[in-house]
C-alpha cells in the first residue's frame, strides 16, 4: 500500500469516527483531496484508492492536471480566490467553485460557463473570523450576495465556504464552523435551499464535522506537506 492511499485511509477513518461522533452517516460528508501543488501522477495515485474530488487553487497548473488526467473520472473543485481575468478558464474546467465573494465574478462565471456542461456548483466564501488576510464576503454581506448568485444563469448556488482563524482547542475550532452553519439556516429561511458546508481542513476536520460540515477539503493528511501555497 502506497503513501497516499494509506493516508486516505486514515482520512477516511478520522471522518467516519467524527461523523459518529456528530451521529451523522459519513456517506453525507464529501471528501475533496486538495492536490494543489502535486503532480498529476499523486492525483492518479489518490484516484486508484477511489478518491474522485479534487481541490486545486492555481488555475494554470489545474489545467495541466486536468489534462494530464482527462481518461479518469474525476470532479474538480477550484478553492482559490477567483480573478477576473481566470474566470473564464475556471467557469471551462471546473465542476464546483468554492471561493466565490463578489457578484461581478459570479457574473462572469455564469457568462462564460460553456452552454453544453452543467450549470457550476457555487460556494460563497464566507470570513467568519473577520481576518484582514483571508479572503471572503464578511457574514453581514452574505444574504445579499447569496440571493443575487441564486438567480444567475448556469450556476447553481451550494452553500457556503469557510477558512476560520486557526486554533487548537477543539471548542474553539467549532465556534466559527457553527457560526457558518447557522447564516446557512437563516438564508434558507428566505427561500433558498443551500445544502452544502464546505469547512474544515487536515487539522479541525473533526470540528467541522461536529457542526455539519457536507465537505472537507483535505490536502497535507493525504498528499503530505507541500512545497507553496497554504497548507489545506
């Protein structure tokens, strides 16, 4: 048994034990291998233990990789911030965005999405600790955003995304995720049904989990400590 496929293992088995915890059915909680930052050979071998969704953050290695591995079925899932002048690459390539925080992007995304695939899953970034260097639409701005997006054409608004603050008591890495949680509930008070929670990394899945989490996006568990970008 390779590396990879024995850390997906363990991934497997940390989600199936916080989902007890959280007496929920693990086959709810989606797992998305974040590959940004390995080859294309790593995705393969991730693919050979079953795994199917992939994160990536950098569009033109994304690219690369989805070429490098177009025989698979695989799902890709773009988590990075989202440029102007990337968009139309990612509305082409991608299955799901999971970064979304402005309506001029989600325009453009539901512009240039190509009329023969389906529409693209949206997630709107969410910064639920109020951090001045992360990313993402502050809570009281979501509603707003979250009703304009659901009207867009060839998109289809998920749910929400978060990357809180990081701590290491458990208590205090769910504050954020139950905060995330709860503006999910109160804008499908207004008529929408956003379905998905994309929170929680390699070092509070279970955190996520505990407050409802649908996706995890998991990278360093699986792939091991990357050489850039923001460990997952």
């Amino acid at each position: 048994m390779t590396r990879i496929i024995s850390n997906l293992q363990a991934v497997h088995d940390a989600i199936a034990q916080a989902a007890r915890m959280a007496h929920r059915q693990k086959e709810n909680i989606e797992l998305v291998a974040v590959s940004k930052g390995f080859s294309a050979d790593a995705v393969r071998e991730a693919h050979q233990a079953g795994q199917l969704a992939f994160g990536e953050s950098y569009i033109q290695e994304a690219i690369n990789k989805i070429e490098l591995t177009r025989d698979l079925p695989l799902q890709w899932h773009f988590i990075g911030p989202v440029q102007s002048n990337k968009t139309r690459a990612v509305s082409a390539h991608f299955t799901w965005v999971h970064s979304l925080d402005r309506l001029k992007i989600a325009e453009r995304l539901s512009k240039q999405r190509p009329s023969n695939l389906p529409p693209l899953n949206i997630c709107i970034q969410v910064n639920v600790s109020g951090e001045d260097s992360k990313s993402g639409i502050a809570p009281e701005e979501v509603t707003e955003l979250a009703l304009a997006v659901a009207r867009l054409p060839q998109l289809k608004l998920r749910g929400l995304m978060t990357i809180p603050a990081p701590a290491e008591e458990p208590e205090t890495q769910r504050i954020p995720f139950f905060k995330l949680h709860q503006l999910m509930r109160q804008i499908n008070k207004l008529g929408l049904s956003l379905d998905t929670l994309s929170m929680g990394m390699s070092h509070d899945l279970c955190a996520a989990i505990l407050e409802g989490a649908t996706i995890v996006r998991i990278g360093r568990a699986i792939f091991g400590e990357r050489i850039y970008g923001e460990n997952q």
